[in-house]
C-alpha cells in the first residue's frame, strides 16, 4: 500500500469515527477531502477498499444529523427564504421527466441532483457556527490544493492541457479549473486574517493551486479567477471599511500575484490566454466561436421545447440543430454539450427552470447584501470579509460555469449553501429584523 492510500485510509477513519463522536459537522469536512481526493481514480487507489466513500459519509452525516437535530436549530430554512426558489427549480426537473428527451438518462441523473440538494441541505444546516464555517471554507481551499499538486505530478498533455485528475463530476480540464477559482479569495482572506500557522499554510496551498490553474491552461477559469480576485481586492482597496494594514495587504498580494505569474506562466498558457479575444465571435474557428454558436442553438430547441428537453436533451438533439460543419469538426462524436451552465440549464429546464434559477440568484445576492451591510452598520468588519470573501468565490465560479455545463455542479450548491450559512450567521434574527421594520 502506496503513503498516499495509507494516509487517506487513516484519515477517513478517524474522521469518519468523530463523526459520531464530535457530530456532523465533522462528515461535512470529511465529504469535502472525499470529493477532492476522489481516491477510486487516483494512482494509489487501486491499493484500498473498492467502496463508495462518499455515500458512507454521506449516510453517517444524515443519521447524525437526525440523532443531533436538536443541536441544530440555528440554521433552519425560514433563515434561507430565497432557497424556496432552489426547491421549486428541483420540482421543475422532477416534473420535465414526463417531456424529457432521454428518460432514463434524465431520470438517472435526476437522482444525482436530489442526492446534492439533501447533502447541500445537510451543509447548510450542520454549519452552524463560525468556526464549523471556517473550517469547511478551509478544507476546499486543502482540497483544491490537492487539485494542484496532481496537476503538477501529472504534468501537462501534448496539447497543452492536464487531463484526469479531476472530480467524479468535474472529471475534464476545464471543469476541474473552474472548482479552483473560488479558493483563490478565500486564500486571499486566510492570508490576510489568519494566525502565522494558517499564513505559512495558505501560502503553500495558494502556490499549489495557481501553479495548478497555470498548468490546467482554461481560459474560462482564468477569467473566473480574474473576476473573484478582481471584486475580492477592489473591495478592500476602495472600501470605507478597512481593518489595520489593509491596504498594505492589497499592496502585498498585488506584488505576490505579479511575482508569481512571472515565475510560473510560459509561453503555452500566454498564447491561449492570448487566444480568448480572437476567438469569441460566432465567426471564429476556434472552440470559443463554436460554443457561442451552441449557445444560439438553444433559443431554437427551447422554442420547439419550452418547458426543456431534459438532462442530456441537448447533446441527444444537437445534431438537429447545429450545422453540419459544427457537428463535423470531431467526426467520432454525435454529440455536442452545450458548454456553459447557463445554456446547459435553459435546454433543459426551459425558460421557466433558468427564471427560477435567476430568481434565486437574485434574491441569495440581495441577501448577500443586507448581511454585509448589517455587518458594516454592526462593526463586524472580519465577518464582512468572510461573506465578501465567499461572495467572491462564487461570483468566480459563476463565470468560470459560463464556458462548460456546470449548471448541476457540486461545487456551485456548495457555494450556495456557504452563503446561506454566512446570512444565517451573521444577518438578523428574523424577529430582529421584524421589530427593525
């Protein structure tokens, strides 16, 4: 047995034993590193227990959860009034199954999307404290270093990229780039406000995880990465609530950002960096110019399917309404996907599925702002950051999700659920914000 499997062995043990010792909070931490370790296809899984580690976790966090429950009042759903359009959107694909395309693919990948809304349901309700927040917050940062350390093992491929080392369901490259972006204000605030511990850590996780974004070379999460880092600082550069030193901090990881682009980046990842303006009309030859011509397909299935053809619906009707030169350009393949989460979600929820979707955003955002805005009124400038901190996490993931079908990923539920915890946390208690009004 290879240090790497025996590690993992070790520590799904010990953490899965105080799960029912310490409580649930702990099955969340341990369902994060099983996510990112994704031991079943690493080199050194081959050497442990062919099980489903997840749905142990999973099955541990839900029974403790039940035993606990008590325990867990504080984060209850009348705290999260925007997640009733989550659970709406949720029916919508329950209730396209009947018009669905693929049934059966769709039924299949339905039950998936239940599954993450029950443990996005756990996240939310077990992370009940600031701490149990943090720690979560820091294990996806340890997970995405991991992502990190695989790409700079595995090295890149004769086209530039690094393939395999991703998620079960982010398992491509630019997937796998798109769940490391939202770490990248989350490093910036552990560095910022951590202890010297935490410092020295977050600095070797964030050099793992740049290194990893370089090496991956997706344009779509190097403008991810842009816009999380980009809205993160100019907060704490423009904002009238400031801590000590902050701005000698934006100074210090503008500095370090700079050194470290000149010392990791090559030619490969400038030249397809490069390649993001020449390839963003319709009319380009590229793989940007081909997406935008999926992305219009869409309008033309959704009006013949307007309540959406359903989970995979559109990879099965793309050779219908995409151009034979669009559908010959990788003649293996009698399919596209439609490469982005926003499309993805439109083919197939239809227009009433992507308006429930952007209503929810819509109201998690105003949330979002209220809770910072109370923290700011309150004083809580460490807390503000948090929730600027995450904000910016998804704000990053969101663009990112633009360029690939990320409209079910993991990591976007889990973003929802951290937000909802930071407006539960630290927002007024409904009956405060009654007698407010």
């Amino acid at each position: 047995m290879s240090k790497l499997a025996l590690l993992f062995i070790l520590i799904f043990t010990s953490m899965f034993v105080a799960i029912f010792i310490i409580g649930p909070s702990v099955g969340v931490f341990l369902y994060e590193l099983v996510y990112f370790l994704n031991p079943h296809y690493r080199w050194w899984g081959g050497s442990i227990p062919n099980v489903s580690y997840s749905f142990i976790v999973t099955l541990a966090m839900l029974v403790m959860f039940i035993v606990q429950h008590k325990k867990h009042q504080h984060n209850i759903l009348a705290r999260a009034p925007e997640v009733k359009w989550l659970a709406l959107l949720l029916l919508m694909y329950c209730a396209v199954t009947i018009v669905a395309v693929q049934k059966e693919l769709h039924t299949k990948f339905l039950i998936e999307l239940i599954k993450l809304y029950a443990v996005t349901y756990i996240f939310y309700r077990v992370l009940d404290t600031r701490n149990k927040l943090l720690v979560a917050l820091f294990i996806y940062v340890v997970g995405c270093a991991y992502i990190g350390y695989e790409a700079m093992s595995v090295g890149r491929n004769s086209a530039g990229r690094v393939e395999g080392i991703g998620t079960v369901d982010a398992p491509e490259a630019n997937g796998t780039a798109a769940m490391l972006v939202p770490a990248i204000p989350l490093l910036i605030y552990f560095v910022w406000r951590g202890n010297w511990k935490l410092k020295l850590a977050t600095l070797i996780f964030g050099a793992l995880i740049a290194n990893g974004l370089i090496l991956i070379n997706s344009r779509g999460a190097f403008l991810g990465g842009i816009a999380a880092a980009g809205f993160f600082m100019w907060v704490m550069a423009f904002s009238k609530y400031k801590l000590p030193w902050q701005r000698m901090m934006v100074m210090f990881v503008l500095i370090g950002s700079t050194l470290g682009v000149i010392r990791f980046t090559d030619d490969v990842f400038w030249e397809r960096m490069g390649s993001i303006q020449n390839s963003s009309s319709k009319e380009s030859e590229g793989s940007g110019g081909r997406r935008i011509n999926y992305w219009l397909a869409t309008f033309d299935m959704v009006g013949d399917y307007p309540f959406g053809t359903g989970i995979w619906g559109y990879q099965t009707l793309s050779r219908f309404y995409l151009s034979e030169e669009l559908m010959s350009d990788r003649k293996e393949q009698q399919t596209k996907a439609v490469h982005s989460m926003w499309f993805q979600g439109f083919s197939e929820v239809g227009w009433l599925g992507i308006g429930l979707f952007f209503t929810f955003l819509a109201h998690l955002t105003l949330r979002v702002r209220k809770t910072k805005k109370y923290l700011a009124e309150k004083g809580d400038i460490e807390n503000f950051y948090l929730v600027l901190a995450i904000q910016s996490g998804l704000l990053g993931f969101l663009i990112a999700g633009s360029f690939i079908d990320a409209f079910r990923a993991v990591v976007l539920y889990w973003f929802f659920a951290y937000s909802m915890v930071a407006n539960s946390l630290f927002y007024l208690s409904s009956e405060e914000l009654t007698d407010k009004n």
